[in-house]
C-alpha cells in the first residue's frame, strides 16, 4: 500500500518525504479545503520539483466550485502545469472535464468530500475517469472491499490516521453559520472542536443529551480521531491501495512522527524487520490528538460517540535540526523556546528518540547563550549524535511538575 502524507508547505513536503511516505498531497492556494495551511505559490514549484524526485505528489483541488472560483482556475492552469504533480483530488464535478482537457496524462482522485459510499457510484466515477476514489469516511472496511470488487481497476485511498469531522463528509455549515467562514470553501472554524459551556434544545422537553465535562468544559460535538495503525492488515485485505493521513494544517513534528509510526508497520507488514516497532507506534500518542477510534471501519459505537477529552499534548515540538557547520555545531529552527538545562529530545527518521541534557546554544554570532527563542537564528552543539532534519522536543511542562 502506498503512505500518503500531508503536507501545508514545502517545509513539511520535505520532512513527510523523509520521514517515510511514498506520496504527499498539498494545496494550491484559493482552491483547497484547507485555505488556512500555507499553502504553495509563487515559484515554489521548483524546489517541490526537487524534494519530490521520484516519489509521487498530489495536488487537492477540492473545493465546491462557484463559478467565479472556476474562471480563477482556469486562469491559474498554466501555472499549474509548472508543478510536478502526478495527480488531482476533486470533489466537484463541474472541473471533471476542464482538468481532463488540459491534463490529459494526469491522476484524477475523487475526494472524500464528493461522499461515495457505494459500488454504483464508483464506476460512475470510474467511467468517468477517476483512477482514484477516496471513499466518504462513513462507511465500513466491508464496504470498501465490496467496491473493490465491483471496480477492481479503481484504486482505492482510505484515510487511516488524524482528525474527523462531526458532518457527514466533511459538508458542514456550522462554521460557516457561526463564523461565516465556509468549510466547503476551504475556511472551517472547526467550530465543532469549540468547548461549549451550555447547549440547549428547547423543542424536545425532557430529551437531554448526555454532557461530559473536564476542567476547560465540554466537547459535545467534537469527534474523535480515527488511529489504524494497528488495523493495516485488514485495510490492506480490504482492497486499499493508498493509507491517507489527514493533517495539513498540523505541524512537522505530527507529519515526521506520524508517517515515520506508518511506514514502520507498513514495512513490518511487508515482511520488513524493524526493531522496536512497538516504540514508533507508541509515539503517534506523543503528538496533539482527541482520543483515537477506529472510526466507522468496523462498527459505529466507538465513533458515534463524541471525545470526552480535548487535545491530549505529551511533548512540546521545539524545532528541528538544520545544517551542520565547520565548528560541530547546528543550524535549528527554532519553534518554541529551548533553553540551557532542558531534558531535550531527538527523534529521526531511524532514530526512535535519544535524550540529551548536556548541549549548548549559541547565538547567530556563536556567543553562548543560556535560551534561544522563535525566529532568532540560533547554533546547537549536542552531546549526542544527530543530523540534519532530526526534530526536537521535550516533555510538556504539566507532566515535568512545573513550568520548565
């Protein structure tokens, strides 16, 4: 089966490949259902080229069209033709026919958002020319392999890891009612991830839904998060051909921990020794998420049910490891504060983590330092050995006892 990872820009596109996915999908700003991750414009395409090299790159163009947004599209195809990509994700039909006019040689999958939940649809959509459908996230492993066996040429993406939405594949109005920001336009509040201190339905007295609080309130309609990593075999006798990891908008450190956990048991399950397997699957609970389910692959009473939790945060991402320099330090990227003394952490592509107190920082002129902060250009010298791209984190500070 191929990995497919996600990736809101070029910074993730490059840890996703290296941290084990076969493909990455992205999006091109204005036309993708996640207009608030980055995103790629202006002449990024050439460094995409680069990172991609043989690997496999899909472009979401999965927004629901008006008909203004399809003139932008058609005045943005000669831009997109200068992308690498091997493939499209739409959900609205009404592109079908301009995308199969002007990128003949290339994939068209049917995003989730287009709800096909049946065999009858799908060789509609087969005969139409989709290669690829990712089938609506309602429906059961049996399901899939039911179309698989009516369409076996049509390949089939299933999502196997990350965050789910309360509506019925993803078309919802909630955020869009309360914010006016639409989800089928690529802007969702997740208005249904909001706690909500109250909620009242005033036309069915004596009707009550059941309420689940913590300290930060209640989750009513927050789903839960769909985790299948335990499952691969069953997706893989299904019919699958493609494991999907929602996330565009998460950050490196969900993209590198969470394609590297699939591509070790993916490998595994390919006849691939990997040692300490268990350790690379235990760390997808190390990365923010709501609890996990199995979502509606085997039945519908784990997921129906909402997330009694709100986002569970072991480690905090701190950056990651840039270049080596002449003297043995290296260049990091800084995304939360590191400071002198911390019990650090680095993770790598074959490397589960290693620990290490005893480094030193240095600022961008090599002064010692005792902190270094975001956006300031900072050196590290480590006593354990790292490369470049390894992450860096450290234990949250609730679970340290303090405020390290």
């Amino acid at each position: 089966m191929e990995l497919l990872a996600p990736a809101g820009n070029i910074e993730k596109l490059k840890y996703a490949y290296e941290y084990g996915a076969d493909a990455a999908y992205i999006g091109i700003r204005n036309f993708s259902l996640r207009a608030k991750a980055d995103n790629f414009t202006e002449n990024e395409h050439e460094e995409i080229a680069r990172i991609k090299g043989d690997k496999k790159l899909y472009c979401a163009l999965n927004i629901y069209f008006m008909n203004e947004d399809i003139k932008k599209l058609e005045e943005e195809l000669e831009y997109f033709k200068q992308y690498p990509f091997d493939g499209f994700i739409i959900s609205d039909l009404g592109i079908l026919k301009l995308m199969q006019k002007h990128f003949p040689s290339k994939e068209l999958h049917l995003s989730t958002q287009a709800n096909c939940t049946n065999s009858e649809a799908a060789k509609l959509y087969y005969d139409l020319g989709f290669t690829r459908i990712v089938p609506a996230r309602e429906i059961s492993l049996k399901n899939i392999s039911e179309i698989k066996a009516a369409v076996p040429n049509l390949e089939i993406e299933a999502f196997a890891h990350g965050a789910m939405c309360l509506a019925y594949s993803g078309r919802c109005f909630l955020s869009s009612w309360m914010t006016d920001r639409s989800a089928n336009q690529g802007e969702c509040s997740h208005s249904c991830r909001w706690d909500y201190k109250v909620l009242e339905e005033g036309k069915r007295p004596g009707e009550y839904y059941p309420i689940y609080e913590n300290d930060r309130g209640v989750s009513i309609m927050s789903s839960k998060d769909i985790c299948m990593i335990n499952h691969l075999k069953e997706m893989r006798d299904a019919g699958v051909d493609s494991l999907k990891i929602e996330g565009r908008m998460k950050s490196i450190y969900y993209t590198a921990v969470t394609t590297r956990a699939y591509r070790k048991s993916l490998d595994v399950l390919n006849g691939i020794e990997v040692p300490d397997l268990s350790g690379y699957q235990d760390e997808l609970s190390k990365v923010s998420h709501r609890e996990f389910s199995t979502g509606f692959y085997f039945d519908h009473a784990d997921i129906t049910r909402s997330s009694k939790e709100s986002y569970s945060r072991e480690y905090v991402f701190l950056g990651a490891i840039g270049q080596k320099q002449d003297d043995g330090t290296y260049l990091i990227d800084v995304k939360n504060q590191i400071a002198e003394g911390d019990d650090l952490e680095f993770i790598g592509p074959d490397t589960l983590y290693i620990k290490d107190s005893n480094f030193k920082l240095f600022d961008r002129n090599r002064n010692p330092v005792d902190k270094t902060d975001h956006c300031k250009t900072s050196f590290i010298k480590t006593s354990v050995p790292v490369k470049e791209g390894y992450i860096i984190r450290k234990k949250a500070p609730h679970l340290l006892g303090g405020n390290r």
